[in-house]
C-alpha cells in the first residue's frame, strides 16, 4: 500500500524530578541537602531512510513520545537523561506544522532534525540552600517535553516527472528506459501510485524519473487520483507530457494535451510554468490518413514546447528522448528544497501576568502556564514552601486581580486541584 500523506503527535519526553533528600551518615553531623537534579526527557528525532519508499509505517500508530528523565536521588545523583526517540521517515518527507499547514522542515538534505524537544530536568533541594534557607525542603519538577500535531507529506524527489492521462504509455515508456516494472495493462488506472525509476544515459549522465498516476480533467479539485499524487510532480524539474497521438482510447490528443496543461496549472501556477518536453506516443498505431500528429506538433510548438515522436511499446525514439532529456537537464537549476514557513513561539514561563481566571460562584479558578509550574515546585506540607508560594502569588498581582474582579472571604480559590479560602 502506497501511503504519501499522514497526520502523527510527537511528544517530548518529561524531565524527571528533582529529589529532596538530606545527608545522612554516621560521624557526620549537619549534613544538609543532597537531592540530585533530574534528567532531561529525551527529544524526538526524524531522522532520513533511504530504504523507505511510502509513510505506510505511520498509518496505525499516531502517536510518539520519547523517554522521560529519571527523578534525582540522594547523595546528589543526578537522573538519567531520556532516550531519544528517532522516528526514520523517506527522503523527501515535507514535515508541516498541522494547524497552520506552514513547513517546519523538508527532509531531503539528510540531516537529523528535532521536531520535539525533550524537557528539562527539575533541580535537587541541594540547588536552594542558603545561608539564611539550611533546610529547603522542596525541589522542582520536571518539565513537560515539547508536543505538537505534524502532517507528513511525501515528495518524490525526482528530476523529471511524466504526466498525462491514463493509459497513454507512461508506465511502458519507465518500463523500457528504466530498471523499474511498474504495473502495465490495457486499462485506466493501471498505476495506483508514483514508481520511479533511474535512467542511465551514458557514462556519468543519469536522472531520475518518475511516473505519476494519470491525471484527468478535475485532478485540481480532487477529480481521479491525480489529486492524491499532483503533489509529487513538484520538485521535477522537467515534466514529460506523454501523449496517445494515435486517438486509441477515443480521444483528441490536442484536446489531451490542453487539458493536462489546464490541470497543471489549476494544481500550482509554478508547476505550469515547468518546463516541459512532449512525447507523442504509439506513433505505430497512428492511422495514416490521420492528421492527429501535425495538428498536436502545431498546438505544442504554440505552447512553446519541443515535440518528440516515441513508440514505448516498440521502443522507437526512446532511447533519443532520454538523450534529449539528459542534455535539458544540464540547463535547469537542482531539485527543489523548501525553505521553512514555520516561525515557532516560544513558550515564556516566566510570563507571571498570563493568568486566566474563570468564575464559577464561589469558586474561583485560576489557570497558567507560570502558575502550574509554580505549583509542581511546591511542597505543601512544608511551611517554608507554603510562604514562598503565597509571596509568588502576591508579586504576580493575583490577589490584587481577584479583588478587582469581586471575591469575597471564604470564598475557594482553585489552583490546579490546589484550593483554599481566600482571606483578606
């Protein structure tokens, strides 16, 4: 099965926490704090597979999440860090961020990418002795690792990409300049997705080519299984216009010839702008009585197009067509890599002002990116950490806002499953 288009959730891995724990040994009075930090979570990787031809390894499991960090210990033991989690996928996977579509990364050059970072690793209570603070009896948590929804698309990376309708020969013109055997048979539709193939020309002169499912009129707009594999012509950097210049199916390969070239455009005004070489195939089969062949030579030179007269089932004028091709080539500019849309926002915690507060009755409920670590830092049976949760919350204006907004005494303040009464 031929899968080129998925939605997936990464998820870095959980730092792990940092301990609280004292020294204790015999002979050794005072020993003070000793809980070690814990490990970063570990990051989740894409990483480039040559081996890999289609994203069908990620059409039943959707999510990945990597290791977390080990929690700290005593005697100031710092955790272990998460494993990285490496996610391999085929050269030239697009990577899109799935809410604003935009490219985060085009995974053609070969180079490891984090698309989710792992999160940090809370501090010991050995972080927060002072001279004034000897006995600190809280550590801070770990961090939660980055998560985010990505959309995988699949983008042949091939320089030259043959287009046309269906059974016109495509398949047969791979089959006989190529190593490759896509499927062949006297039926629309015969190729269900993309085959590529390596033509080698001469000695050091090679290309690669692939051969796009047919397109029909309405690809553009889902119409065929054009739609599904369009996406794939959009690095060629030359197109291959095969054309039934023998009308064998019924049809006016003039007509032919528009069409594609309206849905080319109708896909992307770049991809119609790509130049393009047309084959007029199964020149054996063409009546000779029929002015097919001069009415499309005339129609291609008014598009500005070079014709060239093939037959794939016999081979003729294959072998010139790849030269043709080979020598264009040499001309045009190197695969396309596309260049990141996606600007990411970076997450301030430090942010104390970004509270949300929502009213329920006499409950009141506060939210925040800031406030939750705060709580997951505080250790609520210790009357030092306590104090130093109510300071936090004074500075960042919280009490103030809660006036403002009309709370009364005794009414519950919520703070993730954190609550109590609030008293003037």
């Amino acid at each position: 099965m031929f899968v080129d288009k998925v939605r997936i959730t990464v998820c870095g891995g959980r730092g792990g926490d940092g301990a609280v724990a004292f020294h204790r040994e015999k002979y050794v009075a005072s020993g003070g704090p000793d809980g070690g930090d814990g490990g970063h979570g570990g990051s989740v990787i894409l990483r480039v597979n040559d081996n890999m031809t289609t994203l069908l390894d990620f059409r039943y499991k959707r999510k990945y999440t990597a290791q977390s960090g080990v929690n700290g210990q005593s005697r100031k033991m710092a955790g272990k860090r998460g494993e990285p989690l490496v996610i391999q996928v085929p050269r030239g996977t697009v990577v899109r961020d799935a809410e604003t579509s935009q490219i985060i990364v085009d995974m053609s050059t070969g180079e490891d990418f984090i698309i989710a970072k792992g999160g940090r690793g809370g501090w010991g209570n050995a972080h927060y002795a002072t001279p004034t603070r000897q006995v600190p009896r809280f550590a801070k948590a770990g961090l939660k690792g980055q998560e985010r929804d990505i959309i995988l698309e699949l983008k042949l990376l091939a320089d030259v990409g043959l287009v046309g309708f269906p059974n016109v020969g495509k398949s047969t013109l791979l089959s006989v300049t190529s190593n490759a055997r896509p499927k062949i048979a006297n039926y629309h539709f015969t190729t269900l997705f993309p085959n590529l193939g390596v033509i080698y020309v001469d000695e050091g002169v090679s290309f690669v080519m692939a051969d796009i499912p047919g397109i029909i009129e309405g690809a553009a707009e889902g119409a065929g299984l054009g739609h599904d594999f369009l996406r794939h012509i959009d690095r060629c950097r030359l197109l291959v216009h095969v054309v039934d210049v023998s009308g064998s199916e019924g049809r006016d390969p003039v007509e032919d010839f528009d069409a594609i070239c309206e849905e080319l455009a109708n896909y992307s005004v770049d991809l119609s702008n790509r130049p393009m070489i047309v084959a007029a195939n199964k020149t054996d089969l063409l009546d000779p009585d029929s002015d097919n062949l001069e009415r499309l030579r005339a129609r291609v030179a008014e598009a500005g197009c070079e014709l060239y007269e093939i037959s794939a089932g016999t081979t003729q004028g294959t072998r010139n067509l790849m030269r043709v091709v080979a020598e264009k080539l040499r001309t045009l500019p190197p695969v396309t890599i596309y260049e990141p849309e996606y600007v990411e926002v970076i997450e301030t915690p430090g942010d104390p002002n970004a509270l949300e507060i929502e009213h329920y009755g006499s409950t009141w409920l506060v939210t925040g990116t800031w406030l939750e670590r705060l709580v997951m830092n505080i250790n609520f049976d210790d009357y030092e950490s306590r104090n130093y949760f109510d300071l936090q919350l004074r500075k960042c204006g919280l009490f103030q806002r809660l006036e403002e907004m009309g709370i009364n005494d005794g009414d519950t303040v919520d703070i993730y499953d954190f609550e109590f009464e609030y008293q003037r």
